[in-house]
C-alpha cells in the first residue's frame, strides 16, 4: 500500500498533471465564453437567416399533462454548434502550435558549421582543409 501512494505522489507532482489540471480550468473558461458566442450570436443571427425561427426553442412533447416529457432537440442542435466551433477553434490552435514547432525544428536541424578531425578527433570547421591542431590534410 506504501508503494502505491507513493507512486500516486509521484505521478500527483509531475508537470504534466499540472499542465492537464491548468488545461481543464482554462477549458471551463474557454467552453463559459463559446457558449456565449453561440447563444448570444450564432443563434441570434441564424434565427434571422431562416425568418425569426428560435431553434433553442425546438421541442416536441412526449405525452399529456402537465408533467409531460419533452425532448429540446433545440438545444441539442445548439450544443452541436458550441461543440463544432470549441472544435474548429482548437484545430486552428493546435495547427498554429504544429507549425510554429516545425519553424523552430528546421531552425535547430540548420547544416553543421563544425566536423570532427578524423586523425586527432578535435572539433574543426566544416570548410578546413587543414587541422589546426594535428596539422593533418583532409580531404
């Protein structure tokens, strides 16, 4: 039992349980600002495009009375679109940080302006036709 604490505490103060906890709260955020954008905006202006026609509003009513089940397929379609743009927003997010890393990737794999001598194994410039510590030809 000891054992497996301490690998919790472990796994508990890795970065990366960090990084993820961090993640979700900016997540909780990020998904607080979409749903305004969807409700606020994209429903508002796609009730105008088809004629004043609310959709969070779609709803059919399985039953009689008062306590009648009703199945909102309005706000499905709305939950739909807020996932479809947190996912279009993510893909853009995640494509920019792809090609940024690529940029930095092709700045690091740059040609070698050193080799290595092959008589002394001494570090020397990539044009030498000399070493200038064994004073060896190379070819």
């Amino acid at each position: 039992m000891k054992k497996f604490w301490s690998e919790f505490k472990t796994f508990i103060s890795k970065g990366s349980v960090m990084d993820m906890a961090v993640g979700i709260i900016i997540g909780g955020g990020f998904t607080a600002i979409v749903n305004s954008l969807v409700n606020d905006v994209v429903m508002p202006l796609l009730s105008v495009l088809t004629g004043g026609y609310d959709f969070t509003k779609l709803s059919v009513t399985i039953g009689s009375g008062e306590n009648a089940a009703a199945l909102n397929y309005g706000l499905f379609i709305s939950a739909v679109i807020n996932f479809l743009l947190i996912a279009l927003v993510i893909f853009c997010l995640i494509k920019s940080i792809n090609k940024m890393k690529d940029k930095i990737r092709k700045n690091e794999e740059a040609d070698p302006t050193t080799k290595i001598c092959p008589y002394c194994k001494s570090e020397i410039d990539i044009e030498a036709t000399r070493c200038p510590h064994c004073t060896s030809e190379l070819k």
